[in-house]
C-alpha cells in the first residue's frame, strides 16, 4: 500500500534536461534529413564549378542516399550492441570530416567520394538517436509528445532543405551548403557529452554475427544501387532487373542465415511488435508520394516557371509552418483517437493537396495553383510522420530500439527512393512523347510533372488504405501493455 501511495517520478520531459535532450536529439535528426534534400538546388552550381558530367552529378546526391540507406539496419543493430552514445559520437565525428571534406572538394571525385562517408555516419546518426529518444522518454505522455516533435523535424527537414539549399547558393556559395553542417556537428558533440548517460556496460562478451552483418550489408547496399540507377538506365533493362534479383538472392540468403543464428544481428522476432510491420509498410508507400512531391514541385517552380533558386526556396516557407502545425495537432490528439485516424487523416490530406497540384498549369500562379494544396500537403505530412512513428515505436523492447528505429527511418528513405525513381520514369516518358510530337518544352515538362504528381497523389491514397488495417496505439492502453517490459540497467520502454 505504501508504495502505491508514493507520487509518481516526474516525467523526464518535465525536467530542463529531459528539455535539453530532446533539443539535442531532434538536431540530429534535422541535421541528418535536411542533408537528402539541401543540396538539391546547388546540383547546377556544383556542376558547373567542379566539371561534373549529367550521369555523375546524381551521385551527388545518390550517394549520400546509398550509404544512409544502405547502412542503416547494421547502424541501428550496433546502437544496440556496441552502444547507442558511442555510435551516436562515432556518426556524428564521421559526418562532420565528411562535411568538411564535401565543402573544399576539389575535383567531382572527392566530392562523392565524401557524400558516400557523409551517409555512412547518417547511417550511424539516427538510429542511435531515435533508441536513445524512445528509452529515455518512456512514460506515455512524454513518449507521445517526443516522438510527434520527431515526425515533425522529418518533415520540417524536407521543406526547410530545399529553402536553406536555394538562399545559401544564391546569396553565399554552394560549398557552404557542406560548411554548415561542421559547426552544428561541434555543438551536437559537445552536447552529447554533456547530456547522454554513458553507454551501460554489456555483462556478457558482444557476439556479433558477422556473416548476418556482410550479407544484410550488401544486400541493401545493392537494392538501394539498383533504386538509384534505375532511372537512368531503365526499369526493364537487364541490369536493372537483374541488381534487383542479386540483392533479392543476398537478402534471402540474409535470412536463412539469421534465422539460424543464436545472437542474430537481425532478429526477426521484432516482427512480433503490434503495429510495425503496417507502420513500416505505411510509411514506404506514403513517403513515395510525399518525398516526390518536393522533388517534382521545385522542378517545376525552375524549369517551367522559371523561379531563381531563392525564390523556390522560399516558396516552401509556409510548408514548414504547416508541418509543424499539423506535426502538433497530430500529436495532442493521438492521446485521445491514436496513431490510426492520424496516420489516415494525414494520407487523404496529403493525397487531396498533391491530387490538387497535379494540376498545374503551363503559367502557374504561386497564390492560386501552388500556395492552397502546398499547404493542405504539409499539414497531412506532419500529421503522417506522427502518426507512424509514434506506431512504429510502440512496444519495442529497450534491446531492439535501435534496430526498430532504423527500420522506419529506413522505410521513410526507401520510400523516397522508390518513389523519385518510378514517377521519374512516368514524367520522363510522358513528356519524350510531347517533345517527339514538337510540344513547347513547357508545355512537355509540365504535362509530365501532372502525371508523375497525379501518382503520387494515388500512392497517398493506398497509404490510407493501408493504415485502416494497422492497430490503433494509444497512450493509455500502451501504458498497461508496456508495464510488463523491463530493461537491466536502463529504463522500460512502453508504447506511445
């Protein structure tokens, strides 16, 4: 009886460190995804500058995205073996040398030579930060409220990039686009010594399963390869086809392997976690459309209506205050309705604001044709990215949360990935169609962005369909399911 008369631990988010770590661990995260999108609107300078040809100059941003897409499961199992502040503090280290290397490039070689190490130390980043977020703030409230400020920096990042991309080449120079990230990487270092608990040691000796690591490694080192080039080189070509069944073969064999192993580096088991697989699965198939749409808008804005790369930068201003909005809206009501009708809400949003700009026209108007359904998107995106991690999170052991966190930041790239590289193709080919029929160029590039954007509105609406048959967390019933789950030397995590 005494001890349930005992009031109750203040909530670590209610404390000024609880506050400082958060602060911490959302600035590694934006500092992370902002880099996928921020160098966009420099590809044309970097290219004139350094002499890249058109098929290198993609690796400037592909190969960032190979690496941290590619390196992301093994990142998150080493949080959870070798320890979450040490790989945190080794990504981190990584990513400001390559940043700075990335900045004073002085050939096209070097420079996607350092965007490769750059993903590499994403890769460690992330999922280190996201396990350290979810096994520190563990009750419900603090949970939710943590989780929805990570969904909204994820979505923050992609509007932000774009505009941050467009003033400092404009108004500075592109290599500053790499330089800034080198002072923010100080301060995060600083802070993690300051901040984050060292890591606790491991009893036993760490077994780690190194074929499981080689083969998973490879595996989505080549899937990823192959999303990238396919493009490029075409989705029906040979070797399009023939990377895709090589990695499908590695990542079979990946299995088989894992499923044998006492001390797997991948342990299937997490699979067993309520409510995953559908987020994972949820947000592949949304960020395809999400992802692509600020791929294809600022296409647009340039090449059709002919904005400078300050001005389509800062046509994405309202986007980040709707995120935001949207990221916080989803966030206080997902106590009450949970990740269910947030993650279904924020898809048909999302699928009516792209489904309305797929509708421009040749002379677009900011105010009229892109402002309104900009806004309506955004909104839906953060309400999205809340919703799926909050689910994605929820029950995951202390001694998974590092593989579960890099399972969804995963699905948020591959997503992207898949969703560039197949609506690229639907624009590419409609508008080679026009221009073989002698249509203004305008009139081509448009009419293909309307049909790539009209698909990836659809890929919205499957994303909904989806997250009907997903479970519905809430704070309170993950409470009591969550009570049950205790951690040596660290704090239970429960579902949010």
């Amino acid at each position: 009886m005494a001890a349930s008369s005992a009031a109750p631990p203040t909530p670590v988010l209610d404390t000024k460190r609880g506050k400082q770590i958060l602060t911490l661990l959302l600035a590694v995260a934006f500092l992370d995804f902002i880099d996928a999108s921020i160098v966009n609107i420099a590809l044309p300078s970097i290219r004139d500058d350094l002499g890249f040809s058109i098929q290198n100059l993609q690796w400037v941003l592909s190969g960032y995205l190979l690496t941290y897409g590619g390196l992301m499961l093994l990142g998150g199992r080493a949080a959870d073996l070798l320890g979450r502040r040490r790989t945190l503090v080794t990504g981190t280290i990584l990513f400001a040398l390559s940043s700075l290397a990335s900045g004073v490039s002085p050939s096209d070689g070097v420079l996607i030579a350092a965007r490769l190490v750059q993903g590499i130390g994403a890769a460690l980043m992330i999922p280190a930060a996201l396990s350290i977020l979810t096994t520190t703030f563990t009750a419900p409230g603090d949970r939710i409220k943590a989780l929805g400020a990570w969904g909204a920096v994820g979505g923050l990042a992609s509007a932000v990039g774009v505009f941050l991309g467009g003033v400092i080449t404009d108004l500075i120079d592109w290599r500053w686009v790499f330089f800034v990230n080198v002072p923010a990487t100080v301060v995060i270092l600083i802070a993690i010594f300051r901040l984050v608990p060292v890591d606790v040691r491991r009893t036993g000796p760490v077994r780690l399963d190194l074929p499981g690591a080689a083969l998973a490694t490879i595996g989505m080192l080549l899937l990823v390869y192959t999303i990238v080039r396919a493009p490029i080189v075409g989705w029906g070509d040979a070797r399009t086809v023939g990377g895709f069944a090589l990695a499908a073969a590695i990542l079979a064999v990946f299995t088989a392997v894992e499923l044998r192993q006492s001390d797997p580096v991948f342990p299937f088991s997490i699979f067993r976690v309520k409510g995953l697989v559908a987020a994972d699965v949820t947000q592949v198939v949304a960020m395809a459309g999400f992802y692509s749409m600020f791929y294809f808008l600022t296409l647009y804005m340039q090449e059709v209506l002919d904005y400078s790369k300050l001005a389509a930068g800062v046509a994405y201003i309202p986007a980040t205050f709707a995120v935001a909005i949207g990221a916080g809206i989803a966030t206080n009501a997902l106590p009450k309705v949970g990740t269910r009708p947030a993650i279904i809400v924020g898809a048909l949003l999302g699928a009516v604001g792209i489904g309305w700009i797929s509708r421009i026209p040749v002379h677009g108007s900011y105010a009229v044709d892109l402002l309104p359904p900009l806004v309506i998107m955004s909104f839906g995106l953060g309400g999205v990215l809340v919703g799926v991690m909050t689910a994605a999170q929820a029950g995951v052991p202390p001694d998974k949360a590092g593989l579960a966190a890099a399972l969804i930041n995963s699905s948020m790239w591959l997503g992207g990935a898949l969703g560039v590289s197949i609506f690229s193709a639907i624009a590419t080919s409609k508008t080679s169609h026009l221009l073989a029929e002698h249509a203004p160029r305008a009139t081509a590039l448009t009419d293909g962005f309307r049909d790539a954007l009209l698909a990836a509105a659809i890929f919205l609406a499957v994303a909904a369909v989806i997250a009907m048959r997903s479970p519905n967390s809430k704070g309170a019933a993950a409470e009591s399911e969550a009570s049950g789950i205790v951690a040596t030397g660290e704090t239970a995590t429960e579902i949010a």
